[in-house]
C-alpha cells in the first residue's frame, strides 16, 4: 500500500514536473502565433514562413532564456527518482 501512494505521489509529481518545464516553451510560441494570426487576419497575408520563422525564434530565445532552469528542474526530479529508488532498496 505504501509503494502504491508513493509511486502515485512520484507520477503526480512527474506531470508538474513536465507541465513546469513546457510552459514557457509552449506560451510563448502560443502568444507569438496568436499576435501573428492576428496580423495575418488584418492584412490578409497568407504566408506560411511568416508564422514559422517568428515561432521558431521565440522558441530559442525561451529555451536560452530558460534553458538551465528547465534542466536543472529535471535534473532535481531526476535526483529525486534515484534517491527514493536507493530508499526501497529495489
């Protein structure tokens, strides 16, 4: 039973764990592409690199933004993982 809430406690943590390090990534490309949409419905261009090249630098500048608090994130939850498999013993 105890294994059960802990590797529960470990999945949820998990999801927040992925949510927090997509979220800057995926809101960012998010408002550009919305901003861009917009432009687009008002000038009626229509063209498909306009979207794409702004998204993608936006997308580096989050990751050189954010980058090392995304790995270090992960790099914590990682930690995490090993020490509570050391803990049981499996």
């Amino acid at each position: 039973m105890d294994d059960t809430a802990s590797l529960l406690a470990l999945a949820d943590r998990m999801l927040w764990v992925t949510a927090l390090v997509a979220a800057p990534v995926l809101l960012a490309t998010l408002a550009v592409g919305l901003v861009i949409g917009v432009i687009q419905a008002a000038t009626s261009i229509n063209e498909q690199t306009l979207t794409f090249v702004p998204k993608l630098a936006v997308t580096a500048l989050v990751l050189v933004l954010f980058g090392a608090s995304m790995m270090a994130l992960v790099g914590d939850f990682t930690q995490e993982i090993f020490d509570q498999i050391a803990r049981t013993g499996l």
